[in-house]
C-alpha cells in the first residue's frame, strides 16, 4: 500500500517562468500528481520559521495557480519553499524547489 501511495506522490518541479513574486501576487507551481481527492491537498509555503498555507486559484495534475498572500511574516527578498500538504499538514511532495520574494519598496 505504500508503495502504491508514492507512486502517486506530487512532485514539485518549478514554477512558472517568474524569478520572483510579490506578497500579494499570484503564482503558478508546476509539477506531476499534483492533484488528490478534493479538499485532501494544500499548498505551503515554508521557511525561516513559517509555514502559511496559500490560496488557490486553479490546481490541476501538473499546474497549481496561488495567491501569495500579502502577509508581514513573509519576507522581502527571502527564499521560500513551496510543497503540497495533506490535511493533516503532512508534507507529501519535495520541498527543494524555493521562490524569491521579490524586493519591493522597501
């Protein structure tokens, strides 16, 4: 059964031709078995002690679209990891794929 699980597991591969993102922008994350039953899945960003869960758009097997929400935790010009969680905040895919936040006026 476990085996049968990681099969299936998501993989995030990258994100959409963007180098950066804005508090309060939206993002496309890209990768495979992205999609589960509905309601069972999350989208995280994560790092430098927080862990905020974002809001989606648009989620498909291979393309999530989110909302990085305008929040004062997330940090200007920091790298963030992006993963799918499941409900029980469980990480189910890789975290090794990370996202500037772009700089802003700062």
């Amino acid at each position: 059964v476990a085996a049968d699980r990681n099969a299936g597991s998501p993989s995030v591969t990258g994100f959409s031709g963007v180098a950066c993102v804005d508090r309060g922008g939206q993002l496309t994350v890209e990768g495979h078995n992205l999609v589960g039953a509905p309601g069972t899945r999350l989208v995280v960003l994560g790092g430098h002690g927080i862990s905020v869960v974002l809001q989606v758009l648009r989620w498909s097997s291979d393309a999530v679209r989110v909302i990085v929400p305008d929040d004062a935790r997330i940090e200007r010009g920091q790298l963030y990891s992006i993963g799918i969680q499941d409900g029980e905040r469980r990480w189910l895919s890789n975290i090794d794929k990370r996202i500037a936040i772009c700089r802003g006026l700062e």
